[in-house]
C-alpha cells in the first residue's frame, strides 16, 4: 500500500537516527502497539500525567523554596505577619505566595496534582485488583505498583512538612512521635534522623533533599520500569468479541491512541490546573509558622496520611506494655506502623498468596469480571471498607463537632465498626456477584427480558426472552469453571503430595473456601430460541436477531 | 500456557449482525477473509481495512472546524494568561499587588483560570480530532509467547554454567568466598557514615532545662507569672521558662521540652489517688503539667475546667488534671509529666525541679531511672 512519501526533513531525520540505532522496525512494531479501549484504563494514566505535573512545577517551586530552619524575622510582603519569627522555610513559601506571579497557582499545583496522584494511584490499584490484572504473569508488576504507592505517600508526606507552617510541623512531630515508639533502636533513629533532639535544624533539609531527590528518582525509575513492563507483556483486556488470552484488541499507538492519550494529559492537567486555581488549598499564610507549643483544633492531614491519623486515634492503649521496665507502646506502633506494614504487606503478598490457594499458574490476558471471583472481590470490599473506615475515624473529630455526637462516642463507633464493617462488606459483597453470576447464567441460558408481553393463542401471557447480543454472549461465557479441582487423586486413587500435610490440607481448605460458592455454568448453553418455557416462536427469533 | 477461554476463538470468527467492520479478523493480521476483500480496495491506511473505520466526510468536516474552533480557544486563553500575569506586578511595583492576599486571590484564578481553560481547550481539540476526524481502530495485535521454548532455555542454562565454570567462578571457592568477604565492609561504610547524622540519645530526652527556682513566663510573651494571676479557679495558662536570653528568646527545642500548662483548681478537687509528693508539688491548687502529650507529641492544649480534663486536639488522648494527668481516655499510655512548682521570695511561681518523668512521645527508656 504505497502513499505520500515521507516530506525530505523527516526522512532526513529518520534516516539520521536509523544509521545510528537500526530502529525502523522497532520502530514501527512499537507504534503498533495496541492498547485495550476501556475507561478504567485511564486511570494509570491519570496517575502518570499527576506525576509529570508534579515533577514539573516541583522544579519551578526549587527556585525559591529555601529549606532552611534558620530562625529570620519575617519583613516580606505579606503584611499580618511581619515581625513574626519564623523558619526560612516558612518565610521562604510565603514570598513564593505573595512575591512570586504565579507562585501560589504552582504551589496549588503542585498540591493538588500531589493529592491527585495519590488518590488515582489508589483507584488504578482497586482495579487492577478487582479484576485480577495482577494475575501471571504481572505480578512483578503489582509489586512495582505497591512500591509506587508507599514510597508516594511517603514523598507526600514529606512535601507537605517543607513549608515548616503549624499543621506540617505537627506532621513532622507526630513522625517523630512514631520514630520514638520503635523498640531498642527508636531513640537512636530519631536522633540520627533529626540531628538532635524535636524539632532541631535538620530536619527540613533533609526532608528536602529525599522529597525532591532521593525519592522522585526511585519513583521515576519504578514508574519506567512499570511502564516497560507493561509495554513488552502488553495490556489485560476486558473479555469480548475476538478478545482471546492470545490475542489483544483495541487502539493503535500511533496514530489513535497516541492523540486520544495527548487529549487526556491536557484534560488531567486543565483539572488540576482548575483546581488550583478556584479551590484554595494549604493556606500556609493562614496557619502561621511551626511553633512546638501551640495547635489548633480541628487539623487535618493530607486525605491519603487519613489512615493513619484514623488509625492513632481509634487503637486503644490496652496493649502497651513493659519489659523490665522498658516501654513498648503498642498503641504507636500497631496503629503507626503496623497499619502501614498491613496495607503493603497485604497487597505485596496478595497475588502470591491467591496464586497459592488457587493452584493458578496459566498467564492471563484476560481480565476477570469482579463478579466472577466472588471472594477475591469480597476480600477487595472488606478491604476497602476497613480502610474508609480507618480514614473517617481521622476525621472524628470533624464528625462530633459536625454532627454533635459525643467524641469519645465517635472513637467507640469506629472502635466496633472497623470489626463488624469488613465482615459485612466481605458478606455482602459475595452475595452480589454471586447473584450477579446466577443473573448471567440466567441471561446466557434464556436470553434477556425484552420488556414485551405477548398473549398465547390459549390466553396465557409470557414475556419475550430475546437472545443476547454474541458479544454479551462471549463476555458471559469467558466465566471461568467454578471449582478448581485441588484435592483430586490421580488414577490409582493416591492425593498429590502437595495435598498432604497441614500446609495442603490448609491449601484445600482454603481453595474450597475460596470457591465453593461459585455458579456453575457447566453444561450451559447460550440461549437458542427453542426454550418452552417463554413460548416465542422460532420465527419471531429469526425476526429479533435479524434486528 | 494453557488458555482456560478456549470458547472465546470459536466466537471470535461470529461477527455480529451489527458489526459488519466492527469485528476484527479472525486471522488476527493475516487478511485472507473473504469479507475483507471488498473494504480493501481502496484502502490506504497504516492498518488492515477490516480493523480501520472511518468516520463519514460530513463529520470530518464538521470535525475539523470544531477542533480547529478549541485550538483557537486555547490560544486565546493563553494569551489571557500573559494579560493576566503582567496585571499583577509583585509589591514593589505598586498596585494591585499580589502581596495582598485578596489580590493574590484574584490573580490566581485569573493565572490559573486562563491555563486550565487553555489546556481544556488543547484536550478538548485533541478529544474531536481522535473522535471525529481519525478512523476508529479495532486493530488486534497477538500476545507474545512469554515462556522462553525448552530449546532456548536450555541454550541459556547451558551457555551460563559453561562461562560461570570456566570463568573459575564455581570451581575456585576461596577466590569467590574472599571476593563475598571483602564486599562486607564495603556494603557496611555507608551506613557506617550516617553516624554523624545526629547525636546518640543519652538521657537527653529524660531531662529538660526547668530547675529549682526557674522563673517562669507566659508562652509568647516576656510576662512573668505570679501565683496570684491564676486567682480565679478553673484558669489556664500555658507557660515556659524565663529565657535569659532576651534577644532570641528560648529555642524551639527548649520550647518542645519545656512548655508546661499551670492549671489553677480547688485544691479540694484534687483525687484522693493523687500520692503525697505529687500534691506537694502543687501549689494552693496551682498544679503544672507538661503540655506535650505522651502519644506523639502534639500540644495536649484543650482544658475544660469542669471535668479537670485535658484533651489532646490531635489523637484525643484525654488526661485527668485532678489526679495526675492520668489518662482517661484515648490512646496515650503515661500520664503527663508534673512539674513541681512553688513561689518564691518575690511571689513569682517558680519551678521546684524537674518534670517528674520523660516529656513528650513515650520511647523505649521514658521509664527508667537514669
């Protein structure tokens, strides 16, 4: 298929870097690249493009941001607080708001695009998750996608204790607080890691250099890694018409999906951008300057640091204990760092832990409908639930003053609810899709309700059953079998050896758990048209598929 | 790899009566339909006919007005963005100045307002060119095989050991093992080096500058305290240590130790719990307790005089001020650290020592003795 040449310059340029590199067909396999078309797919995406936004106005707020806890008496531009004694960093992020044109859009920017980047690393995460994307051979992948999301937090963290105001230095002092609860070795960490005693001179800098160094480069590097990973095993895709394990559907990188994914960047940026400009956020001018002695009511972290506050507030202190004398307060520790080891641990081991109970060692293209891992997906919500949860008991204090509930009240609630909460989530949860797998057993046998009523020539009135559409019926029929078949003898009756022992019979125990209630859709054949039951006649069949 | 979807390949070939292009070739890249054949004629494009639907002329047109219309707009608006910012000079340069922050207010969404609308617009036009200009592709393209064949690996394994034996790596031992050895210290060094991050605790956390007959202040003023200023019961006053230093004042980590909150109450208030010495600390109902709070260290700042209690904002932790600072509530474990106070010759509230146990955040030794 010949066309217009290419115009003189470009080959030019093609021809340049092709001597160089032997790139022509690399090249062209790579802007061949398919990418599945589905919403939920953006959501990495948004993810990536926050992360550029960041880095970008990261660099423009370096220039005038001195992460310096030298004590100066502010003499700037912004009027209530001349005279006041501050940090270098503090006066510094003022002059950024009211000398600097354009500093306060940045750094609302930057704060926004943070929160943003967090919050779609979250949801990317849920669906990944949920539709066991995470499946061979990804795994390695997840776990690329946990170290993003804890170290992302961690940089958020840290970005937002630079600007030394009131609620970032109590950030910094409620870390220290964790740091100090560690066993044996807290004091030492936190007096290496501040250079003294709270706050001291040191911490800031150092802040600084892992928030814009340290930290964005080992993002950078997992982000790339994440990405060519994800570009040489390709994407999942959602089952479908000519969807296969072997075989990928969907938009050309080039020239669709390159100018569809250049449309989403500016959509993700003129979001933030928007943001920034109409929704004020971290008025740091407003909180004054970091003093040890003084807070006010009412202080709110970061959404994604809510876990955690939620979390040091609702743990009891009934497991803090003594060794000969020496205290080790569980009630830091647990809420502090164990939450923290929960989440990514959990979603560390997750994959590995499925791949166990399941027996699932096959490579999977094809994403699963959440419905069809019931319990996978009843885990997710459990999950889910605990952690929204854990994040609204950050807020109880909002919640008792909003709502007059007493606060100790407030405390208990989340006390019992982060228990009772997961268990019905998990219930519930299961119950749906397996609802929702006897409703697509029903569709795939008989065909959907077509909404019209037709009397017999008995007098007797039925409802039209319609034959799915042969892309509905694909979708439905990608369910895979309900049972794995673990604790199966082989020909001479002898179990496998993997199934013998405490460890397999707690494989097989858990595989049956894991399964057991599963719609089987065995011995299922899609609707033909010729069911009783529903009385259409053959030729209005012939009649609706040929509509 | 097993495919657990077999189903799907047999489907893959039924296109459905609504999808007369829509459905992608069974034979993936390989165009030998029959149906192909008829699209094909003509076809131009970088993908097969079969997997390139174009969008009818009337739309295209109609399309690159419309995405000719957003770039336009997003043009406009950047130019609003370079009106917007030179409107606003920096406060040196007189008005309206930025430095004022209603102003700053103002400018910021006009800046930020004029950018997002440009960058919608660019999204926007991006959005009307891929969706109503560009052909939409249902291209497929085949998985790769990721497990290497048996062939391969074998290769692999084989061409690894031979070069690891014959490299010595294997077959000489004490050169590997001195070779392991000798990375220990190496990998050591940088850690090693991160000694002089910062000082080794000590007791330094177990011990603040308040000393017998310290003078005490009111936090963020210079004003001295005199029993007296705490007349009426239920008062509070957070205070620090009189700081020798009028110049630069006390540092914001003799601040972090230090701040006590002096709460004056009927001494017949106080528990019976309350030991002996820890009444004698108090003085005619004036008792003082650190303010930071034993959970992590926020300023335990809230005192409700009815009830005695002392309520961290931050984690709720909750202390009982008529009997100790115990904790009553919330997640603290230790109760708030007294301080010993009297009066001294000249009627001022002075320290009478030391906090009576560790300030602040509890750590591994708070407990212990020195």
């Amino acid at each position: 298929m010949s066309t217009t040449p290419a115009p003189k310059a470009l080959r030019g340029l093609g021809n340049y870097i092709d001597d160089r590199f032997h790139l022509a067909k690399t090249g062209e396999k790579n802007l061949r690249k398919v990418f599945p078309n589905h919403w939920s797919f953006m959501l990495g995406e948004i993810a990536l493009y926050s992360f550029i936004i960041l880095l970008v106005t990261g660099v423009f707020l370096t220039l005038w941001f001195n992460p310096s806890m030298g004590h100066v008496v502010y003499d700037g531009s912004y009027e209530r607080l001349r005279g006041v004694g501050m940090s270098e960093a503090y006066a510094s992020t003022l002059h950024i708001t009211f000398d600097v044109r354009g500093g306060l859009f940045i750094r609302q920017v930057h704060h926004w695009a943070a929160l943003i980047f967090v919050a779609s690393l979250v949801i990317h995460m849920l669906r990944v998750f949920f539709t066991g994307a995470f499946r061979k051979p990804r795994e390695i992948n997840w776990l690329i996608g946990v170290a993003i999301f804890t170290l992302a937090i961690v940089e958020g963290l840290f970005g937002y204790s630079l600007p030394d105001d009131l609620p970032s230095g109590m950030g910094v002092r409620i870390f220290q607080g964790v740091l100090l609860a560690i066993p044996v070795i807290g004091t030492y960490l936190m007096m290496f890691m501040f250079g003294g005693e709270f706050p001291g001179e040191a911490i800031i800098p150092r802040l600084y250099t892992l928030h814009i160094l340290v930290i964005p480069g080992i993002l950078l590097a997992l982000i790339v890694a994440h990405f060519m990973i994800l570009w040489h095993q390709k994407h999942t895709q959602y089952p479908g018409t000519g969807r296969t394990e072997k075989k990928v559907v969907g938009t050309p990188m080039y020239p669709a999906f390159a100018v569809k994914a250049g449309g989403f960047f500016f959509f993700t940026f003129a979001v933030i951008a928007g943001l920034a400009a109409f929704v004020q956020i971290n008025p740091i001018h407003l909180f004054g300057p970091f003093t040890p002695t003084s807070i006010t009511s009412g202080l709110q972290p970061d959404w994604y640091m809510g876990f955690l506050e939620g979390a040091l507030r609702i743990f009891p202190n009934w497991f803090d204990f003594t060794i000969a004398g020496y205290a080790v307060p569980m009630g830091v520790l647990l809420p502090g760092l164990g939450g923290m080891g929960l989440l990514f641990g959990g979603l560390a081991a997750w994959p590995f832990i499925e791949a166990w109970i399941t027996g699932d060692k096959r490579h999977h293209n094809v994403a699963d409908r959440p419905r069809n891992a019931p319990t996978r997906t009843g885990i997710g919500a459990a999950g889910v639930t605990a952690y929204g949860l854990i994040w609204l008991a950050g807020s109880n204090d909002i919640l008792s003053e909003t709502f007059s509930i007493s606060l100790y009240a407030t405390t208990w609630f989340f006390r019992i609810a982060i228990i009772l909460g997961p268990i019905i989530a998990f219930i519930v949860t299961k119950r749906i899709c397996l609802g929702l797998q006897r409703r697509d057993r029903e569709i795939l046998e008989h065909g959907y309700e077509s909404g019209t009523i037709q009397q017999l020539p008995s007098g007797e009135f039925i409802e039209v059953h319609k034959e799915s559409s042969p892309d509905t019926v694909h979708v439905l029929q990608s369910k895979p079998p309900a049972r794995i078949d673990i604790d199966s003898t082989d020909e001479n009756g002898v179990e496998p050896p993997s199934g013998r022992g405490a460890k397999g019979r707690l494989r097989a125990r858990l595989a049956h758990w894991y399964t057991k209630d599963n719609v089987s859709f065995e011995g299922v054949r899609p609707h033909s048209g010729h069911h009783l039951h529903h009385g259409a006649t053959a030729s209005e069949e012939e009649s609706v598929k040929a509509h | 790899m097993t495919d657990n979807n077999t189903n799907h390949d047999s489907g893959a070939g039924a296109e459905g009566p609504d999808r007369v292009i829509g459905t992608p070739s069974p034979a993936g890249e390989s165009l030998a339909g029959a149906t192909a054949t008829a699209h094909e004629r003509r076809h131009e494009g970088p993908y097969p006919a079969v997997e390139t639907h174009p969008r009818p002329e009337e739309m295209q047109r109609k399309g690159e007005k419309l995405a000719a219309l957003w770039f336009l707009v997003a043009f406009l608006a950047g130019i609003g963005f370079f009106v917007s910012y030179f409107s606003f000079p920096p406060n040196a340069e007189g008005e309206p100045a930025i430095a004022d922050p209603q102003t700053a207010q103002y400018a910021n969404m006009l800046m930020g307002g004029t950018i997002a609308l440009a960058l919608f617009a660019i999204g926007a036009g991006m959005t009307v060119w891929a969706r109503r200009v560009m052909p939409h592709y249902e291209v497929s393209s085949p998985y790769d095989e990721l497990p290497s064949s048996p062939e391969e690996k074998g290769s692999f394994s084989d061409f690894f050991m031979q070069g690891a034996h014959e490299s010595g790596f294997t077959k000489r031992p004490l050169m590997r093992r001195t070779l392991l050895l000798a990375m220990v210290p190496l990998g050591l060094a940088p850690i090693v080096l991160l000694r002089d991050t910062g000082p080794l605790p000590g007791d330094k956390l177990k011990h603040t500058m308040w000393e017998d007959g310290m003078r005490m202040v009111v936090e963020g003023t210079d004003r001295l305290i005199r029993a007296s200023d705490l007349d009426e019961v239920g008062g509070m006053v957070t205070a620090l240590p009189e700081s020798h230093d009028p110049e630069h004042g006390l540092s914001l980590n003799d601040q972090a130790k230090t701040v006590v909150l002096l709460i004056k109450m009927d001494p017949a208030d106080f528990s019976d719990e309350m030991t002996q010495q820890q009444l004698d600390w108090t003085h005619d109902g004036i008792v003082a307790y650190s303010k930071i709070c034993t959970h992590v260290g926020c300023p335990a700042a809230l005192y409700e005089q009815t009830s005695h209690r002392i309520l961290c904002p931050c984690h709720q932790s909750t202390f009982d001020a008529a009997n100790g600072a115990k904790v009553v509530f919330g997640p603290a474990h230790r109760a708030l650290p007294q301080l010993p106070v009297r009066v001294d010759d000249e009627g001022y509230l002075v320290a009478a020592g030391d906090f009576s146990s560790a300030v602040g955040p509890t750590f591994w030794d708070a407990e212990k003795g020195d």
